[in-house]
C-alpha cells in the first residue's frame, strides 16, 4: 500500500469521457502482453509469472477483472505455454516507505510476456469467454485535488510541476501517487487516456471550482473539444486512519451508474474509478463469444473518391477485431460496395463502430445474413455510411 505522511487532504477526483458524434478510439498495441512482478528468475518463480502475466491480459482481452473465476478461465491459464511468444526480465527500484525513515528502496523484479494473439483470441472463443477487441475509448480525466490549502486542477503539463504540492520527496507527493495510479490502472484495464490542455480557451470555460463541485454542465461544455465516449464523475477525500472515501457516477450516453469505496489508499480509491470504468465497458463492448455467431452483411460506404479513400476504409474494415473478413463487390460512382462478415450481430457491429470517426452511418444497421443459419435471411437490405473526412 502507498503511504505517504498522515496530513487532512480532501479532493475531488474526475475522470471524464466526454459525449460526442465524434468519437475516436485508441488501437491498442498492447493488449497481449503484461508485466507482473516475480520472487526472482528460477523456473518455479518463471512458471507463476507467466500464469499470472496472462491472466493480465486475459482481463485486459475480456473485460472482466473477476475472469479468474471462470472455470473456462482456468483451463486457458493452465495452457499459458502454448501462446507464449517470447518474455524477458527488467529490475525496477521502488521508493521505500516515507514512514519508515531508515527504509531503503526495494528493488523488484518484472517478467514481461508476449502471447499470441490470433491463438489466444481463438481460445478464448472455444471457451465462450468475451472477447473485447483492440478499440477501445479514450478516457479523458479531469482531476481537481486540495491538500495543505494548495488547489491543483490537473492538466496535460501538471506532471512535470511537482511543486505544485509542499512535499520534499517526489516519491510520497500526492501529484505523483495520482498520475502514476492512472497510469497503471489505465494500462492494467486497458483504457487509454489523457488530462486536459487547460489552455486558455478551455480556463474560460471551467474552473478548479467547477470540477471540485461536480458542475456537470461546465465539466460538459469544456469536454466538447475532445472526442471521448462518457464522462465520470466522483469525488475523493482523506477520511482518515489511512482510508480514503470515493464516490463515482458515470454517465454514458442515456445511462447513470454510481458507486462508491472506502479505500486503504488514494491510490486504492483511483483504481476504484479506472476500475468502475472499465467494467462498464467491457460489459459493453464485449462480444460475448457463448451465444454469438457469425452473421454477414452487405455494405455501402459513399464518399470514396481516391484510392486513398478506398484503402483507407479497407484499412479500417480489416483492422476491426470483430471482423472475420471482408469481400469487395464493386466500386461505383463513389461508392464502395462490400460483403463484410463479423464476430457476433449488428448491435456488436454497430457499438463497434460507433467509438470511431472514420465512417459515419447513414442507415440503420439490419442484419442480412446468419452464417450458422443461412436460411434465416430477415432483410435484404444494405447497410449504408460514408467516408468522413
């Protein structure tokens, strides 16, 4: 647990996902590998590192921190060598306890493994467990946090004033537990994010004031400039005897969900957050592989105009997780026709896409064809988009 000196601290924690039309998601390059700490490099120590390095990305893939519970978990998790594409070690030193005055820094070692991902993906549809893809919404956090009397509104250049908070030791200052803890729940969830500029345009909008009282409206007005998914709100204070109180409320689109923690830690009461979010998404966005099939449907995209135009959107098709393949029909005064057949139904398809900017829809999303039950064709309709420049 991190601790840091015992002083009153009260704050207010947000980590934002602002609603727009406009939504960018984040490719992620790291969705099947993990570091884990490990006792040391002997095979017995490799052995566990390994189990829990893909149950990382086991949590990462699915969505669910609770996936070690699963008995079709359990099976994957003892059959780690068999997606193992390479690991390595790296040492770090962690700062030592500032409430022990005569501790040293302790050195740990990290296993870092890469697995494979078409064979891990396949696994973990043979097994029935959800499978989130490599898009995933880019969170936006906006962090307001008093202690001593300072106020700090975080923003995209906070990181590099530490002495924005009246601690000597870098190690037990509070800005560096907060963006250290975002960072690696951010990673560990895999949840991309950023802070806000808070350049001028942005400080006549929004406040420290308007984020510590949870002024949704202002919250809103100064997040339309970025293209993130929902926002999340919540407030964090020092209760005392080492507990930390966190109350979070997340919006998404016409959806509220609140809870609230009393943590051992500040950094306890950030993952409480990151974690809160990343559970609502990966119910989501999730395919859930037990019940979902293979459908087809025919598409048509307008405004493809260049080649560039056309690569650019059989990028992006193929590049989609869920998508199993895509077959080109024909291109036609602009528009490009194809076959496009997907892991799960047209709701998968249309979440999928709707977290990216590239292609806007034009049409409602109809299911054509069920491919484990070709003679169910409902409607022989096409679904239509165009090519966003």
């Amino acid at each position: 647990m991190t601790k840091f000196r015992p002083f009153l601290v009260s704050g207010v924690f947000l980590l934002t996902l602002a609603v727009s039309d406009a939504l960018f998601p984040a490719q992620l390059d790291d969705l099947f590998d993990a570091s884990v700490p490990v006792a040391g490099k002997e095979s017995g120590n490799r052995e566990g590192g390994l189990r829990d390095a893909l149950l990382a990305v086991l949590v990462k893939l699915t969505g669910r921190r609770d996936i070690a519970e699963d008995p079709a978990a359990a099976n994957l998790l003892g059959r780690g060598r068999s997606f193992l594409q390479r690991y390595t070690y790296e040492e770090r030193e962690n700062p030592p306890d500032p409430e022990d005055i005569f501790a040293q820094p302790v050195k740990e070692v990290l296993l870092h493994a890469w697995f494979d991902a078409v064979a891990l993906q396949r696994a973990v549809r043979v097994a029935g467990l959800p499978l989130w893809g490599r898009e995933r919404p880019t969170t936006l956090v906006w962090l307001a946090f008093e202690t001593d009397g300072n106020r700090v509104l975080f923003s995209s250049h906070t990181a590099g004033n530490l002495d924005l908070l009246t601690k000597d030791d870098v190690f037990e200052n509070p800005v560096t537990i907060i963006q250290q803890s975002i960072e690696e729940a951010s990673s560990r969830r895999g949840i991309p994010w950023q802070f806000p500029f808070l350049d001028d345009e942005e400080k006549a909008v929004i406040g420290f004031t308007d984020v510590w009282g949870g002024f949704s409206e202002r919250i809103l007005a100064a997040s339309e400039r970025y293209a993130t998914y929902g926002i999340l709100a919540g407030n964090i204070f020092y209760a005392g005897e080492d507990r930390w109180s966190a109350r979070w409320v997340l919006y998404t689109e016409h959806s509220e969900t609140q809870w609230q923690v009393l943590a051992e830690s500040l950094t306890a009461a950030i993952d409480a957050g990151i974690d809160g979010t990343a559970d609502i998404y990966g119910e989501k966005f999730a395919v859930d592989t037990a019940i979902a099939g293979h459908a087809r449907f025919a598409m048509e995209i307008g405004g493809v105009a260049t080649l560039d135009d056309y690569a650019r959107v059989l990028d992006y098709l193929e590049n989609l997780s869920m998508v199993q393949g895509v077959f080109v029909n024909r291109v036609l005064d602009g528009s490009l026709f194809v076959d496009i057949t997907v892991l799960g139904d047209a709701v998968a398809l249309e979440q999928a896409m709707a977290i990216g900017d590239t292609l806007a829809t034009v049409d409602t999303i109809e299911l054509v064809i069920d491919l484990d039950d070709p003679d169910s064709v409902q409607q022989d309709s096409v679904l239509k988009y165009r090519l966003q420049h």
